[in-house]
C-alpha cells in the first residue's frame, strides 16, 4: 500500500464523516419533535383525535419564535413524558397551551 492510496482512503473516510455529522446536525431539531410528537400520540388518552393532536403540537410550535427556545420546550416536554405512562386530559391541555405552565408531577 503506498502512501498516497492510504491518504486517500483516510480522507474519504472523514468526508463521509463529515457529511453524517452534517446530515444528523442539520435534522436533529426535526428528529427531537417528530419522536415527540409521536410519544404525545402514544401517550394521550383514549379517544383523543391523533390529527388534532398534532395540529395543537405544531401550533404551539409555531408560538416560539427562536428555534433554540423551540428546541428547549420540545425537550422539555421530551423529560415529562419519559417519566409518565399516559397522560390525563389536563396534563395534555398543560403541555399543549401556548403559555408556559409545568404541568403537576405524578406521584410515584
């Protein structure tokens, strides 16, 4: 093997380093609120409309302007409904209202 074949295999290996690290960076915002979405869907009561759902979900969305902040309240929401089993009609009005309310702890 000479040097020149090593070299470009190293180099071909952190460009398509690079481009996996681009790809995950540029859709890890998309990737944080579509498995929230999903989990809200999972974990809403019986007989709650899934479409509604989502159309509350993306207007709240839409009520943060920075998409940091909207990062933050996705992730946020992301840590309450990893300690919960189901939601009641409450919490999910909590989580979905535009104002910023936590919604009450569950008792363990």
């Amino acid at each position: 093997m000479s040097f020149r074949w090593r070299a470009g295999t190293v180099g071909m290996l952190f460009v398509v380093s690079l481009a996996a690290y681009g790809t995950a960076r540029f859709f890890s915002h998309s990737l944080a609120i579509y498995v929230v979405e999903q989990a809200l869907i999972q974990k809403a009561p019986a007989g709650t409309d899934p479409t509604l759902l989502r159309t509350r979900f993306h207007a709240l969305l839409a009520a943060v302007p920075d998409s940091k902040a909207k990062l933050a309240k996705v992730l946020a929401m992301s840590q309450y409904l990893e300690k919960i089993q189901t939601l009641t009609r409450e919490e999910l009005e909590q989580l979905l209202s535009v104002t910023p309310k936590t919604p009450a702890q569950n008792p363990s």
